[in-house]
C-alpha cells in the first residue's frame, strides 16, 4: 500500500518534471516498456517506461534495471535530483541505467511552482527557500556530528585504529616483512658456503 502511494506521487511528479523538458522524454522514448525499479528501503517504488517517455506504474514484470538510493537523499531529491544520484547503486542493463541516470541527473524539478498552485507564488518561494536552506543546515549538522564522533571514537577514546595509525602501522609491517627476507637470505648464503 505504502509503495502504491510512494510510486503514484513519485510517478505524477516525474511526468511533471518531464511534460516541461522534451529532452528527456526523447531520451526514454527507446526504452519504452523498460521496467525500472527505484529502491529506498523500506520503500520500492516500480516504474514503466511510457511510449512517449513518461513513466507509468508498472503493474508486473521484471525490472530491466535496479536503482538503490539511500532513504536519507530523498528530501533532498526534490529539490536537487543530482544529490540524490550522487549515491546509488545501479544494476541491470548499462544502456538503460545511464540513460536513466543521465535523465534523472539533469531534470530540474521546480517545486515553487507545484506549490504555487496550492498556495500562491509568495507563499511557495518562502516556504522552498525555507526548505533549501534548513536541508543545507541539517546536512552540515549531520557532517559536523560524523566528524565530531569519528574524532572522539579515534582520539579520544580509541576504539577505532585511526587512518594515520593505520597506516603508519602497515608500513612498519612491510618494513619488518623486508628485513626478515632479506636475513633469510643471509642465512641462506652462510649455510651455503
């Protein structure tokens, strides 16, 4: 149920997108009746390629390609689709992939009009500003907090080897592993004569 309506309101707002950019309708227009399947665990939202390239719900098939986003990048998708693209995991058929991704990378969604319609052009360019702008601080909040916890599980409280220790470690190894080759062949020599 919840992947119907994941797949209607990812379907109305792509064919949106597309009904403004012929482009990329002309670049899906081959794969027409292609199956794409878009996971965002816990979400799978499945689509069929349309004849004049939009995308419909695809009822049954196999999907001719498999796109993994991570759930976190959806947000930030209807505002900058190249963000969520930036990590995904593609598999299924090259050809359809990259032109999908090439599509998807490229449409430029404009939320201030869709919400326009709902509650007028000021209301929309304030309340998008609005979301652009706490979507880069969540974001920087987010970075900030990764850091600050990979600094204190490196430095201050060492559960984990750190890059530079790692490092330094494996040269060390190698070093060690060097000279015992080359005391082996020393002994090698002295037993020999």
């Amino acid at each position: 149920m919840i992947d119907q309506l994941a797949g209607s309101a990812a379907v109305t707002l792509l064919n949106r997108t597309l009904a403004r950019e012929q482009w990329a309708r002309d670049k899906l227009v081959p794969f027409a009746g292609r199956i794409a399947r878009f996971d965002a665990v816990p979400f799978a939202v499945t689509l069929q390629v349309a004849d004049d390239g939009t995308f419909t719900m695809a009822d049954k098939g196999e999907p001719a390609v498999t796109i993994g986003v991570a759930l976190s990048s959806l947000p930030l998708a209807m505002l900058d689709p190249s963000a969520a693209m930036k990590d995904v995991r593609l598999s299924g058929d090259a050809e359809f992939a990259q032109a999908l991704a090439f599509v998807l990378q490229n449409l430029r969604p404009e939320p201030e009009e869709e919400l326009s319609r709902f509650i007028g052009d000021a209301a929309a360019q304030r309340l998008v500003g609005f979301m652009r702008a706490s979507a880069s601080q969540w974001k920087q909040i987010a970075e900030n907090m990764l850091d600050n916890t990979a600094h204190y599980v490196v430095t201050e409280n060492p559960m984990v080897v750190g890059r530079n220790d790692l490092e330094n470690f494996s040269q060390d190894v190698n070093r060690l592993r060097d000279a015992v080759a080359r005391i082996e062949k020393r002994i090698d020599l002295l037993a020999r004569s």
